[in-house]
C-alpha cells in the first residue's frame, strides 16, 4: 500500500539534493526528469513488445554496422524527443546516429550536452533479458549557439551527472549528480520512479566475475591471467568467484554494483580497442562505479582521465569493486598487456 507520506518520488529527492548541494541548479533537475519521462515511455514499448510485432530487425543498421531492432530506433526517437525542445541542451549524441545531433532552429541551445546508448542490449529484446538506457551529462565548453564536438569530447570526470535505466523484472533509474549513487524504481501503477536503493555502494571484493569468455584466447597474457584468477587459480591468493555474464552491459554493471562485481570487455588480437564505446557507455558507468566506491580502467588508465577523440571511439573496460580493479592492472604489469 502506497502512503505519500512514505515514498520520496525521484522529483522530491532531487529537489532535496538541489536544496543540499546550493552548486545543482534546477535545470540539471530538470534534465533528469525529461529522461525519467523518456525512461517511462521506453520501457511502456518494451513491455508492449511482443504484442505488438515490433520485435525483429527494423532492417536498418547503425553506426557500428549492428541491425537495429525498431525498439533501437524507438528508443533513440523518444531519447531526442523528450529532450531537444527543452531549451536545457544545446547538443546530443547518440550511439544511434554517426553525427552530433543538433538542436532544432527555433529553440535556444541551452547549458547541457547529452550522450546515450538508448538501448544498450538489445540483442536481448528477442530472448526477454534486460536491456537498458545509459544516459551522460556535460556542461557545455562553447559559448552560446548550437552545441559542437568540443562539448562532447570531454574525459569523464567532468561529468555532471550519468546514470542509466534497466528495464528488467522492474524498471529502475539509477543515476548519479556526484553525490551518490541512487537508484528509483518505477511504480507502474502510478507511474512514478520512487527511491528504492539510496546511496548504493559497491561491496569490496567482487562476487561475481562477468566477461564472454569465448574470446579468451584472443586476450593479452595478462587478461587471460586475471581471469584465471578470478577463477580460483591461485585460492591462497583469491578464491573462485561466480561467473555471471548476461551480455548486456547495464544488466551485468547492475549486479556487480549490488551484489559485489567485476566486469571486463577487454581489447583482444581482432579488436584491440574491446567493443564498449567510450562516451556513452564506459565514461557514464565509470562515473557511477566511482561514486558507489569502485573502480573503472581500461585495464591500466583510469576511464575518467581519457580524453575522447571521436564520437565512437571504443575502449578495453574493466570496472566492478576497486579490489578486483586494482587484481587486473597488477595482472597486466606482471604478464604484459600485448595482443
Ligand atoms: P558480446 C550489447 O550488445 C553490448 O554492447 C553490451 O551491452 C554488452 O556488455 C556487450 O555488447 C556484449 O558483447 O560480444 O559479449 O556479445
């Protein structure tokens, strides 16, 4: 039973955390309602699904030469739609379309720059496994007029807010403005994100390991080495973790941030830079591992401190519990990190 005076809405708790932190403005507040609005619309089509035929391929392919699913496109459509026109942004991204996306002529280009995988996953649309919305947000560098590369390419710790939406056996927004991470979970029946998981923190040592094994023998010496590790190798020095790999990076980030995990997407001997895209992928979860006291690299460098070069640009990622973080960077010392 629902009691008002019992549920903090995810627009009471950013206005309390607007009143706390006097440096968040109301726009950024604002920012994360219109993609909770786009959340609730996206993940009302996903659970319409399979009634109504949109499954399967749309037959268009994306950027990255993957077939988009028409949820990819509807996702991205609504992604663009519920923020373009709010005079709050002045430029976007998406891993959907090759160019910067641009604001419409006859609005005002506003402070913020946002960058989302709309529907990270969605090679698991077919088979009813989670998929998700990873969201980015940067203060503008440019001053004034339509936003530009400059105010996209920027590293990850300049972040002003990341977060991401998993539509699974619930829905939830879990985000954070750099105090915290929080996560809401969607109240279908009033359509509301209320504060489920407050101040999430990542346990120290990782539970689970989470990686497609299938491309082990394409690995450096020292990947193939860490994960030998976490496979209980060497017990003396760490003992045998659980496999959990879902192949969808929000679904996988998710449980390793709750349960206690370490994920790797690491380069190998075909793709040297992994699969993971930088900007809207691995900078918005390192953002958020590091707010929840983990940890994210690209096996040496932290993902924070990478400066982008291009929109698509993809990154070797290994983020879960600082702990196990730390195991694959002395791993790759130790063994060499050559493919
Ligand atoms: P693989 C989904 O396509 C995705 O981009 C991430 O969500 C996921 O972690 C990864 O690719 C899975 O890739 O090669 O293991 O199927």
């Amino acid at each position: 039973m629902l009691h008002a005076t019992k549920v903090t809405t995810l627009e009471r708790f950013i206005l309390d955390q607007e009143r706390e932190y006097p440096e968040a403005t109301g726009e950024l507040t604002n920012l994360l309602y219109d993609i909770a609005l786009a959340a609730k619309i996206i993940a009302a089509q996903i659970r319409r699904a399979g009634l109504v035929q949109i499954l399967g391929d749309a037959g268009a392919v994306n950027v990255q030469g993957e077939s988009q699913q028409k949820l990819d496109i509807f996702a991205n459509e609504t992604m663009k739609h519920a923020l373009n026109r709010t005079g709050r942004v002045c430029a976007m991204a998406s891993e959907e379309d090759e160019e910067l996306i641009p604001i419409p002529g006859d609005v005002e280009p506003g402070r913020y720059t946002v960058l989302f995988d709309p529907l990270d996953g969605s090679s698991n649309i077919d088979v009813n496994a989670a998929v998700g919305t990873i969201f980015s947000v940067y203060s503008r560098i440019s001053t004034g007029g339509q936003g530009t590369l400059e105010d996209v390419l920027q590293p990850g710790h300049r972040q002003v807010a990341a977060g991401y939406v998993i539509y699974g056996s619930s829905v939830m927004m879990v985000y954070s403005a750099g105090h915290g991470v929080h996560g809401f979970t969607l109240e279908p029946t009033i359509g509301e994100f209320l504060l489920s998981n407050p101040q999430m923190q990542m346990p120290r040592t990782a539970k689970y390991y989470s990686v497609n094994e299938s491309n082990f023998q394409r690995w450096s010496k020292g990947i193939q080495a860490a994960v030998r590790g976490f496979k209980g190798e060497d017990p003396e020095r760490m003992k045998a973790k659980n496999s959990r790999y879902i192949g969808s990076l929000v679904a996988d980030f998710h449980r390793n941030l709750i349960k206690g995990g370490i994920f790797l997407y690491p380069g190998d001997n075909r793709n040297p830079n992994g699969k993971l895209r930088l900007l809207y992928e691995c900078s918005p979860m390192a953002y958020l591992a590091e707010q929840a006291g983990g940890a994210a690299t690209d096996g040496v460098n932290r993902i924070l401190e990478l400066q982008p070069s291009a929109l698509h640009q993809r990154v070797p990622l290994v983020i879960g519990c600082a702990e196990d973080v730390r195991f694959v960077q002395e791993s790759l010392k130790t063994h060499g990190n050559t493919l």
